[in-house]
C-alpha cells in the first residue's frame, strides 16, 4: 500500500475525491449477511412458512409492538399492550419509545405509507441498516485515511467483529458447549446473552446507528474544510444529527457527547494554531444540542413512574474498569502513547486525536457515574455503541502506525485477508443467532394463522382483550393484531399499567387459566423468564441488565405463592369486568382448567386455526 498524498489548506487535512465502489461493494456484503437469518428461516420453513418475520434478540419484539401500532396510526404515546392512550383523550405517560421516536416514525411512516405490516418491515429492516451502516462508517473512514481500500476492508473489522469485543456471541457460546469444553471451564463462563450483530437489533440501535457515524464524518469535515463557510455548514449538519440522535437512542447519542467532549478537548490541547475555528464548530453544534435538551428533557419528566424501575436505573459512583471494550481501548491509549515518546507516531496527527477520542470515550460512557451517580444498565453501551468505538480507536491506530511506519507495509493482499476473515466471522455470528433463535420463531411462524385470524375479526378496541396462554406469544401478538391483552411479559415497559397493576393482571391470568399451588411450582421446575416477570423486576432477572447477581430465594417464590392464592381466593365479578375478556388463546394440545374461567365467562365451543384453538367468550350477567 502507498503511503497516501495528504492536501492541506492552513495545516488542516482537506478531503479528496471518494471512489464509492469500494464502499458500496462492501454494504453489499454487509447486508446479505443481515438477510442471512430470515432468508434461512424462509428457505429452512419452505411451504411450511406462515410470513413471520426472524428476531435475533428478544426485545426487538418490544420494538416492533410499537412499530405496529404506528403503522395503525396510533399516536406517539401508546401503549401497544393495552391500548392506552389510542384514544386520545387519556393520555399515557412518556416511556422510551415515545421520546426517542425518531427511528419508530423513520420506520412507520413509510409502512403506513406503503401498506406494509410491521412484520413484512422487520424482515426487510436488518439489510437495509446494514447496508446503511456500512456506508456512513465507509464515508468516514474515507474522509480520514484517504483510502478507500483500507475504509472498505475497515467497515467489516468494525461490524463484524463487534460481537466478539462485546464479548458475546460465538466468544462466550463455545466455551458453554459442555459437550466440547470440559466443565471446569464452562463453570466460569456465564451464559451467551446477545447473538448475532449487535448493532442490528431492530429497531434500536440498528435504525439510528449510521446517524452516528455521519456525525462523527460531518464534525471531521467542519474541523479540516479550508472554507470557513463550508466548516460552519458542515457544523450544523453535525449539530442536527446530534439532535436527531438525541430523539433516537440513548446510548448513542451518550456516547456521541462523551465523543464530542474528547475530540473537543484533545484537538483545543492539540490544534492550538486553529483554536478560534474549535470553539466555533463545537459552539455551533452546541446551540443545536441544547436546542434538543429542552424538548427532550421536559418528555423526559413526563415519563411513566415504572420506567426507571423496569430500565434498572440506579445511584452509584463505583468504577467499572474492567468491561472488554475498555480494556481494548486502554490497549490503544498505551500503545499510542508508546508509539508517540518513540517518534514512531505524531500524537497531534488528527487521526491520532480522533483514535483517541473514541478510546477515551469508551472509558467515559462505563465510568461517568463517577461524577455523576447515577448508571443505566451500562451493558447497552457495552454491546451496541463502545464495542464498536474500541475497534475504530484500534483501526486507526493501526492504519497510522502502517502509514507512517517504513517496516510495516499493508498490501491489497492483507487488506483482502482482513475484509474476508471479517465478513466470514459476521457470518458466523448471524449463522449462530439463527440458530439458536430457530425455535422461538418457528413457534411464533406457526401462530401467523391465529394472529391473522384475530386481525381479520378485531372487535371495537373497548371490547377486545384477549387472554394468550403462550406467553411467548403473547408478547408478539400486538405485531401481528390489533387486540389489547390481559398481560404480556414485556407489558411494564410500556406505561399503560402501573406495577401494582401488572401484577394484578399477571394473577389473573394464572387464575383463569387454572392454577392452583401444584401447578405453580411445576411452572418453576423449569424456570422461565417470561413466567417470573410476572413476579420480579426485569433486573432481578437478568444479572446482564443489573450488573450483579441477586438470586431468587425459596422464601420469596413462597410468599409470590401465597399472594396469588390470597388473590384467587377473594376473586369477584368486578375483577373479573375489568377489563372484560373477549378472546382466549391456547395450544390445541395443552388444554388448560377452565373451571375459573368458566365461572365468570361464557365460552363458546372453540374455532381451531392451525395448532391453537381460539376462544370466543362473554362475562356473565
């Protein structure tokens, strides 16, 4: 590889002509790989396939809930679950999803537009974000190397192998194959939490993850245009898609402001002879993100009571030093300070400056709780944003120390033999997230009959609750049909129901559907997430959410136990009217014991749709 010709304007690096090409031949490659798991579906399902879309990660159904209620026109703040707030004239609170709603609306609007199901949308959604991605981080890579042969075989390292820097994926699944690896070692290796490509869960971060990467290009461009005009344009554009990010994620648009905050005090330190032209680009992009701030911190206090509980929010000032993309930044910081005493590299080289910038933003989204006390599940950023800023920071050291270096030479050839080991590790791991997602959507592909069949006969809103016993099923549902249900596992994350409420409803459904204290803790024999959230907040289920291991004790499954038979002892027809039931779903081959339900409702002999049988019922006068 030649070293590049850099063309300067007053000492700053000016952009050249991008040859594309490149670029688009690997988003190509990229978004074949996303298609991957629901082209396997499909062709694995044959005539068999019903027209469910794959799901890689369990809360995309959560997301694609939302989208679907958009797409039915439903407004900003809704409850999918419920059905809260559809009317407008009771609105629910803010949650999540109805203050970064960017990327929902980016979505929904042209579905609704088009007339295409939010299913048939997240089918499509994983290659067109890829592709997307790509692209941006291209762009970028472009505009700082000048090369686009080492930005192309760049945008795979980055993408494909952010998996194995969150440490999920293929890295921690292996090791848990007992049949393989002896068990002394899968002993100390907790389970896989995440499969596939982590920017590509739908429809977060993967809707708003190129928006990032088009900040980080359009602030380059403002801080190295010989045009002063062209630099305050460019600023702005930076500004808007800060903005945008704002309303999309939180964890990017943390991350982007750890990111301006580093690029802003290392270029000051370093760039000295241009620091009238620093200050105006931040403070241009300054005045946009407060401009944000406003709107988006008073949502912020309209939010639903049971949002900070259900996302694990909590007060702390302890370090946390030791995630893996921290310690492969901390690799490239000592690596380019050792580089720089030497004289081997320029500290003050932009591409220095900004390869620092992303390792020092990886140790400030894990550690900023040291100011300021306050953590939310720190593993999003972990798997979604500094993985990924770990292995940018490491690509453009390397690219420096290969450019600059008169013994290290970086061919086509190696640049092929990185781009290919890339693409076929982000192969592999969407190989393995369809894998180990198989059964979960072919369960959900065999219920598309059923939930078409309930979209076909939807009541009137008011009179249409339905009862799933499938509680997997019953989380997806409100993808497919418009019916509001008694309860869903992920239904406290939105704000239609308080937690006491939630829980309420949870006991409810046990008791319709027949359980009695054997029955209770036979469901615990095998212990279910989607069961237990009935009962306990999502981070006591999930030590990967909360950051630390609390264990259920026998003593509080036993007082859960004792509520619920407290509960359905002193059941009456009010609980029984609020809400109403109109359908009930179950497996033709799992027949509940209908003798509670029947007390109330009235139920009609059962229409059978594929393997489930769908219940028509009517309380009782």
């Amino acid at each position: 590889m030649t070293k590049p010709e850099f063309t300067t304007i007053a000492g700053e690096v000016r952009p050249q002509r991008i040859h594309w090409r490149w670029g688009f031949s690997v988003a190509v490659a990229m978004m074949l790989i996303a298609l991957f798991p629901q082209i396997h579906f499909i062709i694995s399902r044959g005539h068999q396939w019903q027209g469910a879309n794959v799901i890689t990660h369990p809360d995309e159904v959560a997301y694609s809930v939302y989208v679907a209620s958009l797409i039915r026109s439903c407004p900003r703040r809704n409850d999918p679950y419920t059905r809260r707030g559809d009317s407008g004239e009771t609105a629910v609170p803010e949650s999540l999803f109805s203050i970064q709603f960017v990327p929902a609306y980016a979505v929904a609007t042209p579905a609704r537009m088009m007339g295409i199901s939010a299913s048939s949308v997240f089918m499509i959604l994983p290659g067109l974000c890829a592709f997307l991605a790509a692209l941006a981080l291209f762009w970028f890579f472009s505009l700082l190397t000048l090369n686009e042969r080492f930005s192309a075989a760049a945008v795979p390292i980055v993408l494909g192998f952010g998996t194995l820097i969150a440490g999920q994926g293929i890295v921690r699944h292996v090791p848990n194959l007992n049949y393989l690896i002896p068990l002394w070692i899968s002993n100390r290796v907790s389970p896989t939490a995440l499969y596939g490509l982590p920017f590509l869960r739908l429809y977060q971060p993967a809707a708003a993850f190129p928006l990032f990467f088009v900040l980080c290009a359009l602030l380059w461009l403002a801080l190295t245009q010989g045009s002063r005009l062209r630099s305050i344009i460019a600023a702005m554009g930076a500004g808007v898609a800060f903005a945008l990010l704002m309303f999309s994620y939180f964890y990017l648009w943390t991350a982007a402001a750890a990111w301006l905050i580093c690029v802003c005090g290392l270029w000051l330190i370093a760039r000295g002879g241009n620091r009238k032209r620093t200050i105006i680009v931040f403070a241009v992009i300054a005045m946009f993100a407060l401009a944000a701030l406003v709107p988006y911190l008073l949502m912020l206090s309209h939010r639903a009571a049971t949002l900070d509980a259900a996302q694990a929010y909590t007060f702390t000032r302890r370090p946390d030093p030791f995630r893996f993309p921290e310690l492969v930044s901390f690799l490239v910081l000592v690596l380019i300070a050792i580089a720089a005493r030497r004289d081997i590299l320029r500290w003050r080289d932009p591409l220095m400056l900004v390869a620092n910038a992303f390792a020092l933003t990886v140790v400030v989204v894990f550690n900023q709780q040291i100011v300021s006390g306050r953590s939310l599940q720190p593993i999003h950023y972990e798997w979604f944003i500094a993985n990924y800023c770990a292995l940018i920071a490491f690509s453009l050291a390397a690219f420096v120390r290969w450019r600059d270096g008169p013994r290290l030479k970086l061919t086509n050839r190696r640049l092929a033999i990185l781009s290919i080991a890339a693409l076929l590790w982000a192969f592999g791991e969407a190989w393995l997230a369809a894998s180990v997602a198989w059964d979960y959507n072919r369960s959900i592909d065999e219920a598309k009959p059923l939930t078409n069949r309930l979209a076909q006969i939807a009541l009137p809103i008011e009179a249409a609750t339905a009862l799933v016993a499938d509680l997997r099923l019953a989380d997806r549902l409100p993808t497919d049909a418009p019916q509001p249900l008694l309860w869903a596992p992920r239904m406290l994350v939105f704000p239609g129901v308080s937690e006491s409420e939630n829980r309420e409803r949870f006991w409810r459904q046990l008791y319709y559907l027949g359980y009695d204290e054997k029955k209770f803790w036979a469901a615990l024999d095998h212990p279910d997430w989607n069961f237990l959230t009935g009962m306990f907040p999502y981070q006591r289920l999930s030590p990967a959410v909360s950051g630390k291991q609390t264990a259920i004790t026998p003593e509080e499954l036993r007082a859960q136990l004792a509520a619920y038979l407290e509960y359905a002892r002193t059941f009456s027809r009010d609980r029984a009217a609020a809400p109403a039931l109109s359908y009930l779903l179950v497996h033709a081959g799992d027949q509940p014991d209908f003798a509670n339900l029947d007390r109330w409702y009235q139920r009609d002999a059962g229409e059978r749709v594929g393997g489930f049988i769908l219940y028509r019922v009517k309380l009782r006068e």
